[in-house]
C-alpha cells in the first residue's frame, strides 16, 4: 500500500519540476541564443567524430618520419612547407599557399664538452640556440656554479676567465608554470656572463626529466650591448655530475667547452594556409607551427598542434554546406627561433585583423585537454559558457578568462583578436621539450583522438556563433 | 566477574603454548645446529646497521662522480683501480693489491649514423664493443630488416652491399630474464651479416626504455671465421623511426653509416683485491666488476655491485675478532669487454679454488633484492633455509638452487665452488644498463642500504656456518 506522505511529497516534487520545465521553456539559459539546437547537436557529433579520427595520428606520422627535424630556417624547413602543402590540398582546404618571410638563421655544427680536471670525463651538452662559437678546439676555464640566475646576477665575484654555472632545476608541474622560471636562466646566462667577463656559461637543461639529453632553445636574440658569451645546457644528470664534482673536490674544477655554430643573416622561412571557406568572410584562425628544433623529431613540439588542428578543421569541412566563417588553417614558421611567422602572420594579414573573430594554437604537446580558457569580452563572456559546456564531456574543465592563445597568436591576442586555450596537460610536457626524445612514441593516439574532438567542436562552434567575441554588442 | 566459559578455553590455549614451547625445546629446528644463537643475534645486528648504513653511497657516489666512465684497458679504469686500492685500505682492508692481467683493448672513436633517402635525418646509434671501423666516411647502403635473428639467420634474401637491420625488441622483465633473448641480436648480427655480404648491421638496442640512449655493449669477441661487419645499436626512437621509415617510404630506404673504432692487441687491467683475515684461510669470496662501459658513468653497471660488497664486508670486518673464515672483496676488471678479470682470477688463484667456500657478486643494478637463491650441494640444502629465513623480513623472498652467482665469479662456479644470488629487482635494469643513462641519480639510496643489510648477513653468516656448501660433509 502506497504510503500517503510519500505519495504526498512525489506529488510535491513532480509539481516543482513542471513548474521548472515551465520556467525553462519561459526563459532558455541566456547562452541558447548564440546557436541553435542543431548546430548544438552537430557539435556533439564533431566530437563523437573526432574521436574516432586516425588522421591527426597519420599526419604527425608522415611529418615526423619523413621530414623528421624541421629547424627555423632549414632546409629540412622548406621540405616540410612541401609536405604541409601537399597534405592541405590532399585533405580538400582551398586558397593553399606558403607565405615566405625572412629570418636571421642559427645553427649548431659541434658541441662537446668534458671535466678537464681533477676528474676527467665527458660531459653531455647541447649548445643553447644563438650561442656564438667558441674559438676552434674551445675554451678551458675553472667552473663557478650559482644556484640560481639571481644569484649570478647579483654576484661579485670576480668571473674574468671564468665558465660560469646556473644550476636552477625546474618545478614539474600539470599547467607548465614552472617553465616561466626556469626558463629565465637560458635567455640571461650568456649575457651576464659576458657582463661579469666570463669565457662561457652553462645552465643545467630548462626540463624536468632525467636522462642524458639535453635541452635546447632559444637564447639571447641579439641587441644586447655585449657579445654573449658562448651558452650550452648540460643535461640533467650531466648538472648533477658537475654540481658533484664541485662538492668532491678538493681545488677548482676546469671545464673544457667547445662550441661551433653558425649565423647567416637572411634565410627564407613561411606559414603554410589552406582555408575552409565560409559564408562571410569572418576568420577563425587555428594551427601548430611547423617549425622544430633539431634535436627530435617534433613530435609533441609541434607536429602534434600542427596535426590536431588540421585534423579537426578538416571534420569541420567535412560538413555539408558552408562554415558560418571562413577557417583557416595556419602552419606557422619558425616558431622556436624567435616567433618569426608569427610577426610575419601579423604583419601580413594587418588589414584583415579586424575581421580574425578567434585565433588559437595548440603548442603544448599531445597530452589530453583538461581546461578551456578564453579571453573573450567581458561581454562575450557568456559564449563561454557554451564551449565548456559541450566539452565538459571530453573531461575538459573550465578555466578562467586570461587565455595565452598560443605563442603564434600572441601578436594577434595583442592586437585584440580573442583567443582560446585548449589546454593539454603539461605533466610531462617538459621532458621531451626540445630534446632528442620529442619524438613519435611519446604520443598517445587516443589522447590525440580527445584533442581532435575538442577542437573539432570549437572550431565549429565558433565558426557558427552569433556575434563574435569581443564584446556581446560584436 | 570472568566468564566461565572464556577462562576454562584461555586455560586451553596456555597449556597448549606451553606444550608447543616445551616441543621446540626439545627438538630444534634442523638448521639450527649450523649457527649459534649468539650468531643469529650478530647476523640480525648487521641486518639493523646496514639499513643505516652510508658508506655504500658513498663510495658510489665518489667512484662515478671522481673516475666516471671506466673503460676496460683504458687509463680511467687504472685510475678507478687506484681509487679502489685507497678505498680498501682506508676501510681497513688488509692483503689490499691489485692483480694485474693483459687484455684485448677496443675503444670508440666517433659514430654517425643518418637516414640519406627518401628522408634524410639523423640517427642515432653507438657502435658495439669489438666493432671494426667502417672505411673512412662511412658506408651508404639500402637497409633491409629482419623482424628476428632468426628471420636474418634463415634469410635467402641477396643482401651484398646491403645493411641488415634487426629490429627484435626486448620484454621487460623483473628477472631480468628478457635480455638472454634480447642479447642474442647483439652477439650474432655481425657475423651473420659478414657471412650473407652485407656492409654494416643495425640491430635494435638491447635495452627497454624508451629514450635517444642507444645500448652499447660486446658483440662478436673474435675468432669468427670471416671478419665480422661493422655494427651498431639504434637507440629504440630510433629502430621505431627507421621501421616507420621502411613502412612509408616508396622505394629503398639508404642509410649512411660512419663507425670509428680502435684495437690494441693488448692493454693492461687488474682485479683490486682486499681482504678480511678469518681464523681460517677457507675464502669467502664477493665483490662487484669495476669497469663499465663508456657512454654512462657506470653507477647500476656495476658501481653499486663494488660498493654494496665492499661497505657489508667492512660491516663484518668491524665486528670484534675475527670471521671463521676470511672475507676476500674483488673489484673485478675488465667484466664488460668479455670477462677478463673473473678468468685471470680463476688461473690466478687455481690452486686455492677448494678453500673457495662460496663465491657470490652483485652485478644487477642497485634496486631492492627480493630473492634468494643459492647453488649449494643437496647435502648443504638446510643450510640454504638460514639465509632465507634472516634475510625474510628484508622483504627477500626464496628462490631455487640454480644460482648462477654472477658473470665474474662464473669460472669459480664451474670449478664447483657454491655461488649465492641476492636477486635485486630487474624491471627498470635494462632502461639504464650499457646507456648514457646509467648515472647516480638513478639509484635509490634506501635500496642500496637494503643491499648493504642482505649482504651483510650473508657473508657473515656463510663465513660463520659449520662446513661448506659444497655438501653436508664438508
């Protein structure tokens, strides 16, 4: 026998919640209105699609084994402008074209280096990019190490002669944030060590892992008052080593270092584009960059970004009928040596800036996406809620409002186009990070597979959203 | 007030405890007559300091850090002999000498490897221990795999002017029991590559990591019929590269392969040999192998073998008075490039090999040990069960009698002495073993105070136990 106060109190409850369908009905969640029901769904197919997609897999397949390292200004570079041509035609993306643009080339032709004394040993090195030579056979100096760069710069030793040693370590950490720090010591090293009136400098690798690889990148980029001095990271154990050697012994440890690299002036780089071409002429601007250093393969730096976002436009043309907004797809160039394409992107396309609605890159590896980040119009804001909504599922959550957009797009971001983070987890990103190890079989298909999806579905949405997002009134 | 019923059942219990106490008095257990209490007590001590005891890392940590890589003959592993001398006698070592024995030098002298078409890239590889040199600037050949050696030893494929590439991964293991399969590519592929006409052989490396640190390591040690092909290891990025690169590519694969290597007919090593004077002149003999390969600093392989053996004997040798038996430590040379040590000290100590009373090296890295195994006469089995039964509560669990006793004391193991194994967990071994990677960050100092406890125990309780192992007679 049904009891009466439960019967009461279902009645009760079923009575709320018409009265809530009712209000529902009434009053549709304010984000309703910028798409609509079926463009809802077809996000959510997008997203079943994309999870199912080899093709992110096959490009960064094909990119990695057949060109394979792809440095700024290369001619491994220019293969791979080739290769991103061919594949855009191939995957149906109209107006495919290379924008070339110049750039001040750098390269490493040897480095190598070794504890001359009191314990004899090689030590494993990567010269740091824009490091000038040392003169042939290298130079010997005592090691002075410094825990920190703030150490170094607030020193008074006396250095003349000297090799220095920043031996900062790296925080790991799931959004990256340790690499702001520590990735200071690699761009004001060889600067203060050539202040101080030393011979060389050495930095343990801006990285996180534990093998004999070590990290390179980006040094001093010039138009400092002083030469820099000669740069290289040691790897992490090769740090550890020399941090050691250091403590263990009983006089100055001399360090030998040999460092041969070469400058040319101008080099010829470019961003491939290949466009799905909408109703209007509005852009929504996504891709990786091309470019690589030359120690892997480029596999989660950027092959990765350069493949997913590929991937996922090409879903979105897929379609039947137009994109609401045009599409496209940028392979930026020479990314790692000083954002060179994505000066050249901006300065290219100054005229079309007002008419970019979203720009975003994916450069931050291969790892599943965890937050989505906008940096929308405080008015806009409620699009937002939109994309984190339909990409909850995924397992993404919904970050705040400061979005980076990606190093390609920050020239666009600062020219106040709006940007989106799709952000992949950075736990081991730095690891593999401009190492030998950036290569193929660190890549998890399936993880490649979610981030598809994801960009797949905010592709699409922000191809079909009402105004833009700049402000609600765009 | 008490329960009846609980006090007549507590009643029960205590007779039958008593009962129970009273039968053990009367007939101990049967390995008891081998040890005294007063031994049990001293070996349980040694266990306690052990897993407190820091002299292990220490040595360690000066070894790799102040010798570093200790190349078989070369002037590195004489000064690491030096080091080993000082050490023993510092630590109160008596009879502290080393025994010097000739050898069959080999050495890299530089390595180079690149994909020349369809995709030029760098590869890279480290030549294997007794690879001849290729002519100077390398070979260039179209590369052909073999899933297996074996597929390579039953090919009728035509492979002059060819390099064979043989692409057989490893299993990881805990027993370590992967790498009898695995090494077998490393010993053969030379030969048989010789014997088919090929110019050079890639093998995969034997290892199971995943990172740009190929495995170096020996493979053919001479007296082949036909002189063997110049070979090298891929590092496993790499042999997947190369694989991927067979896979995509439309035409031949060609590789350039540069191997700079040098022979010596003959260079100088030694075994550094110290002792702890027993009351008898029968021999406890342990130790670890002092050279190591050349591309890491030789921390796993097999600086913590020497340094675990060394610091328990000098927990033995501190107790008061002396062992019943004398504790010999050997710091074996030349372990790597084809056992020259362990056989020049079976000839050299021929005549002593009956008082040889157990032999036992620690050469599988520096993880935990989690089992015990011995190689006794069935006659000496009970006595098997006192080592198991105190080195139990370290965690370390009882193996078979099969022991193989470790690569250096193996002439001594077919001579019959009784060889022990303290098997130390292999799972992550073949990630560092023969690699630039193998380095002191990667050793856990608690598991090396567990090793320092194991064999502490053991060396001092087969120095105490009535008769030998050879058999219940003895």
């Amino acid at each position: 026998m049904l009891n009466r106060k439960f019967a009461a109190g279902m009645a009760l409850v079923v009575g709320l919640c018409a009265a809530a369908s009712l209000a529902a009905a009434q009053t549709p969640d304010v984000e309703e209105k910028f798409i609509t029901a079926k463009e809802e769904q077809t996000a959510k197919r997008l997203i079943e699609k994309g999870l199912k997609d080899d093709t992110a897999w096959t490009l960064l397949e094909s990119l990695t084994t057949e060109i394979g390292p792809r440095l700024a200004g290369s001619e491994a570079e220019a293969r791979a402008r080739d290769w991103g041509v061919q594949t855009l035609k191939r995957l149906g993306f109209k107006n495919v074209r290379i924008e070339t643009f110049e750039l001040a080339y750098w390269n490493r032709i040897s480095e190598r280096a070794e504890i001359v004394s009191p314990f004899p040993q090689k030590l494993v090195i990567t010269a740091l990019g824009h490091s000038p030579s040392t003169p042939d056979g290298g130079v010997v100096g005592e090691v002075v190490r410094f825990e920190t760069l703030d150490a170094l710069e607030t020193s008074g030793a006396d250095l003349s002669g000297k090799i220095i040693f920043v031996d900062e370590a790296m925080t790991r950490t799931q959004d990256g944030s340790g690499y702001g720090a520590a990735v200071q010591k690699r761009s004001r090293a060889a600067i203060v060590a050539a202040e101080k009136g030393a011979i060389a400098a050495l930095i343990r690798s801006v990285g996180t892992d534990s093998h004999r690889n070590p990290h390179t990148g980006g040094s001093v980029r010039g138009g400092a008052a002083l030469a820099p001095a000669p740069i290289a990271a040691l790897s992490n154990p090769d740090a550890d080593q020399l941090a050691r050697a250091l403590r263990l012994a009983k006089g100055p440890v001399r360090v030998r270092l040999d460092i041969q690299t070469e400058f040319k002036k101008s080099a010829i780089s470019g961003n491939v584009i290949g466009e799905i071409p909408g109703k209007s002429d509005e852009l929504i601007v996504v891709g990786g960059h091309l470019d690589s250093w030359d120690l892997g393969t480029g596999a989660i730096d950027d092959g990765a970004g350069v493949a997913i976002t590929v991937a996922a436009a090409k879903l979105v043309g897929d379609l039947k009928g137009k994109p609401a907004r045009t599409i496209r797809v940028v392979m930026w160039g020479a990314e790692e040596t000083g954002l060179w394409g994505a000066r050249a992107y901006a300065k290219a396309h100054k005229e079309e800036l007002a008419r970019h609605v979203l720009a975003a890159e994916s450069d931050f590896g291969a790892a599943r996406i965890w937050k989505f980040q906008t940096r929308f119009g405080d008015g806009a804001l409620a699009k937002a809620k939109i994309f984190q909504r339909l990409l909850h599922p995924l397992g993404v959550g919904a970050g705040n409002n400061q979005a980076f957009g990606g190093p390609d797009v920050s020239p666009l971001r600062a020219a106040g186009v709006p940007v989106v983070d799709l952000y992949q987890d950075g736990s081991d990103y730095f690891d593999l990070h401009h190492t030998p190890d950036d290569t193929l079989d660190k890549v998890n298909p399936d993880a490649v597979q979610q981030n598809v999806a994801a960009w797949a579905a905010t592709i699409y949405l922000a191809s079909q959203m009402d105004g833009g997002f700049r402000d609600e009134a765009d």
